[in-house]
C-alpha cells in the first residue's frame, strides 16, 4: 500500500514534538527545585551559620580532648600468598583493640603491652598503580576461557577482585602517641613469617629447589669430564695422525674433523646460569613477608576523615555535618508545614 510521506512526517514531528515538551517540562520542575532551595537557604541561612560554627566549636573541644593522632606506614610484600592470614590478622587486632584487650594483642605480638596500649586500629590496602592493575587484568584475562574473557570487563574485574592477592601491600598504623612504630610492624612481619604453614611451604620450596641444585651441579660435573675425555680422545688422534702436534679444532672451522666440545662449553654456561637463577630464588623464598620500606620509629599528624575518596579535617566534618542535619530537619519542617495545609482535606 501507497504511504501518506506528508502523514507520516507530521507524525514524526509530534512525536519530537512530545518528547520536547516533556523533558522541557523535567527541566522547568528541576529549575524549580533549584530556585526553591536557594530561597529556602536564604531564609535559614542565620540558622545554618550557627550550625556550622557549633559544627566548628564540637570538633575542635573533641580534637583537643582526644589529643592529635599519629599515622604510620609500612610497604609489605609478599612472597607467598599470606595475603588473607594477613588481612584475617589484622582484622582480628583491631577486634582486641575495639575490645581493649591489650593484654591478648600484647601476647600476640610478643611485645610490652606499653607499646601498644595507645595503638588505635590497623588498615591494610593494596599498593598497586592503575597500570599495574591492568597488567593483573589481562593476565587473569588469559587464564580464561575465550567466550567468558569477551565477557569480562575490567569494571567487573574491579569489583570482584580480591585486593590481599596483589604482592605488595601498605600497613597504616594509628595510635594517639607517636614512639615506637617500628617495635609493632616489626612484631607484624615476624608473626607472619612465623606461621607454620607458610613455614612449611617455604621449607618445601627451598628443598626443591637445593636439590635442583644439586642435579645441575653433578650435571656440571660429568659436562667437565666429557670435556676432558673428549679432549683426550681428540689429542691421541690427532697425535696419531700428524705425530707430535697437537691441536683442536672447533665446529665449524673444517667439515671433516668437527669437535662438540663448543656444544658442551655452551650446555655448561647454560647450566651455570641455572644455578644463578636458583640461587636468586632461594634469596628471594628467605623470608615469608619482607619489608620495602624502613620501620619508621616515628609517625605524622593525622587528623582527618576520609569520605568518599576525600580527606577533610575533622572539625571541617563536624561542621559539615551539622549544616547537613540542620538543613535537612529545617526542610522536614517546611515539608510538614505544607502537608498540614492538606490536612482538613483527608
């Protein structure tokens, strides 16, 4: 069948025409929200002042009362996968401390309870950069299957990762007195190198790889003694076959008198370079959890808030808080105001 264009334009332009004056209509009531709250702020805006002044006046008797507080970090890394015993632990800290059993943590850590009696909570985090993250991304990207890779994105990824398995860690210490730092994060890493089955495995891996070892060196060894033989060899015949003189030739210098001593002096230095790697491995399996930065005795001045990724100073928080309350109970108010004006109509 024929179409009506001229019909079926103007009902294209009223359907653009509708959607207009709808979101017109959206963005007139937001206006009208926006205005409504700025007049609504200037009315109360004597009584938002003191809020924030009182908000001022709270954080600054608490702060004073409470002394200031002392932050201290350590970067932790991590040579096995102790990253959830390490989270667990730490969790399991800053329960004794909630609790103020600083007896419990005192055994924990081995140290004097003096130590640790001004200590206010523990934190780990992750401390990883953002390409670092996605150098992890698309590596737990090849480990997956295809179809289930195309599907995963590094948003999800982020979500449902588990931040104690990246290597390198940060342990933020708080406390309310700013000595002996060190004596606690010491006492950390010796607690997490001492776990017996992290102890265990570490013991396994050493072994296995001593007695790796041990093969490449008697390989060396019987490499070093085909050497000589065939040395050996190749001198009584060449003194065979031109007297006295003696001499070796390499492969590659004459088709018809090659030697493979080149090809076992090469096996060797692979051999050798094998030990190397070992040896490194072994320096780098000597300790459970190690220390990338100096155990600082001392810490800073901390007294802030974190929320939603941004620090304020605590008696800013407190008068932003306060104005917060304040506007909201005032706007409670007015609302109630205006619903009573409905309410002989119910």
């Amino acid at each position: 069948e024929e179409v009506d264009l001229v019909q079926l334009l103007k009902l294209i332009g009223s359907g653009f025409k509708s959607i207009a004056i709808f979101i017109g209509h959206i963005l007139n009531k937001f206006f009208f929200v926006f205005v409504w709250i700025v007049f609504f702020t200037k009315k109360n805006i004597l009584i938002l002042i003191i809020s924030a002044f009182v908000g001022l006046l709270f954080g600054y008797i608490v702060e004073y009362k409470m002394g200031p507080l002392y932050k201290s970090s350590m970067i932790i890394k991590q040579n096995y996968n102790t990253g959830k015993s390490l989270y667990n632990s730490l969790e399991y800290f800053n329960g004794l401390l909630a609790e103020g059993d600083f007896d419990a943590l005192s055994k924990e850590l081995l140290i004097d309870t003096s130590y640790i009696s001004s200590i206010k909570d523990f934190k780990m985090e992750s401390f990883i950069t953002e390409n670092q993250r996605y150098v992890e991304y698309n590596n737990y990207l090849k480990g997956l299957d295809s179809v289930l890779a195309s599907e995963y994105d590094y948003d999800t990824y982020l979500k449902e990762i588990d931040e104690s398995i990246y290597t390198t860690q940060l342990l933020t210490i708080s406390a309310t007195t700013n000595d002996n730092f060190n004596l606690v994060f010491e006492a950390i890493s010796s607690k997490m190198n001492s776990i017996p089955f992290f102890k265990r495995v570490q013991e396994r891996d050493i072994r296995e790889l001593e007695n790796t070892a041990l093969a490449l060196n008697a390989a060396i060894r019987e490499s070093d003694s085909l050497q000589e033989t065939y040395k050996k060899v190749l001198e009584n015949t060449l003194d065979l076959e031109n007297g006295s003189q003696t001499s070796i030739t390499f492969e590659g210098t004459d088709d018809n008198n090659r030697t493979r001593e080149y090809e076992l002096y090469k096996s060797d230095i692979g051999l050798r370079k094998e030990l190397v790697s070992i040896e490194r491995a072994k320096e780098n399996k000597e300790y459970i959890v190690e220390t990338l930065s100096n155990t600082p005795s001392k810490g800073f001045i901390d007294n802030t808030v974190e929320i939603m990724d941004l620090r304020l100073s605590f008696k800013l928080f407190c008068a932003i808080f306060c104005v917060s309350i304040t506007f909201f109970i005032l706007m409670g108010l007015t609302f109630l105001k205006f619903l009573k004006k409905y309410e002989d109509e119910i």
